[in-house]
C-alpha cells in the first residue's frame, strides 16, 4: 500500500476544500488558533510513519485525552466496579449536555462525553496519589517524549469559563457518583483536556490500541488484549459525541475526536492516524478532519467493515 501517495492525494484536495466550519470558542483561548492549520500522520505497524502539512506542530487534545484517562482507569479498577459508575452506550446527546444524567440518576452514558470522563477523573483521583503527574508519565511512556505537557493559557482559560462542567460535576455529586471535591475534579480533568501533542505523537501514542495493548517501539505489553477491545469498541460507538454513527458511516474506524480540531483513529493490527484542521462542524467534530479519514479509508479500499 502506497500511504504517501495516499496521503499526498488528501493534501492536495484538501487545497481546494473550502471549510464551513468554525473554530472552537466557548473556551476563548482556542479560538486563537489559525484555522488554516492541516496536518495528518499515519503511523502503519508494517511499514512506520508517513505524513504532511502541520503534523509535527502540537495542539490542544481536548477530548482525546479521555481515551488515555480511560485507559488508565481500566488498568487501576476491574471493569464491573467500573462500569458500575459509568456506562458505555452512545449518548445520542451532544458532549456536555446536563439532561440525560438527570433521567439516569447520575450515570454518564460512556466516558467519552465530559459527564463520563469526570467520573472517571474523580476515580483516578481516589486511586493515585499524583494524578497529573501519573497521566502525563503515562502518555511520555507512550510516546517516549517526555517534553509533553499541557499549555498553561488553554488551562487558564478553560478553567475560566467550567460552568457546565462543574454543573456536571453538581448534579452527579448529588447522585453520590463523585467522591472528592469538585473544585480538585475539574482541576484535573482540565489539566488532561489542556495537554498539547502533535498530530505525531498522538499516532505513536494511540499503537497501543491497534497493536493489540503492545507498544510498537519494544512490544512491551502496556494494556491487556481484552481490555484494548473494550477500549476501541467505546471508541467505535462513542468516540464523536452525537455523530459516531455518522463517523462509522463514513470512515468506518474507531477513534476519538476533540474540539481542538484533531481526530485520532487506528485501524487495528494495520495502522493508527491523526488529522488535526480546527474548524469544527456542528457537531463539535473537525471538518476536514473527517473528510481526510473518509477518503483514507476510501482511497485505500479497507476499513473495519
Ligand atoms: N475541555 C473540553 C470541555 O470540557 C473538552 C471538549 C471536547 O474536546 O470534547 O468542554
């Protein structure tokens, strides 16, 4: 499979494209970001890295990040205590939507949207005594770059503006399905959303999920087989707020998106690949972005399905 001919394909129609989208800006420092930002990398098990555009330039993860939190509560509490707290079906809901959880007691639909990472925020909290610096070792020891951080302005900046999430965090603490403080919960759960990776690292990162729980780089098993399936299944029904059946539809590979603009999918035992364009469509997903993995999946004739 030729994957830079591929990927040279995708840059070229992206020049022609013109993007409906807009830019994130319910958190103001987003909203500085140069829309005209395009970067894709495609990591292939086989074959290694292919690429274009701004794919080494580091941006917010946002909401991918809970695929790394949700991973790291996997390996700290078995499933059934859990999913106990939080469940797995799609929400059908856009992401940060306060009225589902209050048909359902308190119960996210799936840790993907934020009521969901929150409690699983609050469950790494109860179990690790240095929650931040546990996560970001965690993400280094993906990607053996330990200069990844998160970028204080977009910290700030969110944590200005939380409202909804500690609405969020108040109504399922009045549930009794967060434990510690709200203040500390969405601390953390800012911190994760405000880490910056590349369009790179977040390829190299997300090997483990399409190479069975193995890191490529010394196939040093991180995550149990079972457990990576359970992940890429939430990913496949989960991972694009309201529109994960559209993604499946178009792109038919699990991944996660973020309102940073990126999108990170792995088609599993082949490869892992990250677009990153800022504007989002209304649904909260990178335009383009999904445009670029629908016709990957397209030019290179196999997805999942
Ligand atoms: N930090 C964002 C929020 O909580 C994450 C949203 C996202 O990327 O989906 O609103």
């Amino acid at each position: 499979m030729n994957y830079q001919q591929i990927l040279d394909t995708i840059a070229t129609e992206y020049l022609s494209m013109q993007s409906t989208g807009k830019v994130a800006s319910y958190i103001p420092e987003l909203s500085k970001i140069d829309p005209q930002k395009f970067g894709m990398h495609l990591y292939c098990i086989n074959s290694g890295h292919y690429s274009f555009g701004d794919n080494n330039e580091r941006f917010s993860i946002q909401s991918i990040s809970k695929v790394f939190a949700l991973t790291r509560a996997m390996l700290l509490m078995n499933d059934t205590e859990l999913f106990a707290r939080v469940d797995v079906e799609p929400s059908g809901d856009p992401f940060n939507s306060l009225v589902q959880l209050e048909y359902e007691n308190g119960i996210p639909r799936n840790p993907f949207i934020n009521a969901g990472a929150l409690v699983i925020s609050d469950i790494l909290i109860s179990q690790l005594d240095n929650p931040k610096e546990d996560f970001l070792s965690f993400i280094h020891s993906l990607t053996g770059t330990t200069s990844i951080n998160i970028n204080p302005k977009v910290f700030a900046s969110e944590k200005a503006y939380s409202h909804r999430n500690a609405a969020l965090l108040n109504l399922m603490k009045a549930f009794g399905n967060i434990t510690n403080d709200i203040e500390t919960v969405l601390d953390f759960y800012i911190f994760q959303c405000s880490i910056e990776m590349s369009c790179k690292e977040l390829s190299t990162a997300f090997m483990i999920y399409a190479n069975g729980g193995k890191r490529l780089s010394d196939e040093h098993q991180i995550v149990p087989p079972q457990k990576v399936k359970r992940i890429n299944a939430i990913m496949q029904t989960c991972g694009f707020y309201d529109e994960a059946g559209e993604f499946s539809f178009r792109v038919g590979l699990p991944g996660k998106s973020g309102v940073g603009g990126g999108i990170v999918a792995i088609h599993p035992n082949q490869y892992t690949v990250t677009v990153w364009s800022p504007p989002l469509n209304p649904k909260g997903n990178s335009e383009l972005g999904m445009y670029a993995l629908e016709r990957l999946t397209t030019l290179t004739g196999f997805s999942i399905f």
